[in-house]
C-alpha cells in the first residue's frame, strides 16, 4: 500500500494561495490517476482535480482555473497550487487514487481555511 501524507495547507486570506504537498511512501507510477478531494465541514468528500501519467488534467467546476494539480513520480510526489482562494475552498484536503474503487484508506490530510 502506498502511504500519502499531505501537507501545505494553512491560513489563507481570500484572494491569497496555498501549494499543497503529497508526498508518497512508495512509487506512485503504478497509479495512472492521482487526485486530490477536499471536505469540507458538514459535506461529502468530492475530487476536485485529477492527474495521470500522461499528464492529463481535469477539474472541478468549482475549483477550474484557480487550482492546478502536477505530479513528480519521480520525487514521489504531487502538488496542488491553489490560487485566488475563496472562503468555499475552506475544507480538509486529500490526496489519493482518483479512482475511488482503487482507494485503501486516508491519510488525515491538510486542513484549508480561507478567512479574513
């Protein structure tokens, strides 16, 4: 099982950016889609942005030219670069499979909070 720590988040002002870091315990090659999913308080855990080997992206509508996901398989690790935050990005995020049927477990990943 390859274990995934997030880390980057903090506070934010609206407006402001945050990168964070999923850094993996193994190669995360053999996963083609790498994802990131936030919670936030009271919701259902939703993908926001996807990622594969080839370099393929996809985005959440609510997230779409603000947020941009990369990966270093190399490094074993992927990157989300948050930009122009707002108050609704404020959520727990984590990184993982982006194929749900895929995922073994969660890290505890990286609390967002964009306030003011």
């Amino acid at each position: 099982q390859v274990r995934l720590v997030e880390s980057g988040g903090g506070l934010a002002p609206p407006g402001g950016s945050l990168r964070l870091s999923c850094a993996a315990s193994r190669s995360i090659f053999s996963i083609n889609s790498m994802g990131w999913y936030r919670q936030a308080p009271g919701k259902s855990r939703e993908l926001i942005a996807t990622i594969t080997n080839g370099g393929t992206t996809n985005y959440a509508d609510s997230v779409k030219g603000r947020f941009t996901i990369s990966r270093d398989n190399a490094n074993n690790t992927m990157y989300l670069q948050m930009n122009s935050l707002k108050p609704e990005d404020t959520a727990v995020y984590y990184c993982n499979n982006a194929n749900l049927w895929q995922v073994r477990s969660w890290g505890q990943g990286t609390q967002v909070t964009v306030s003011s």
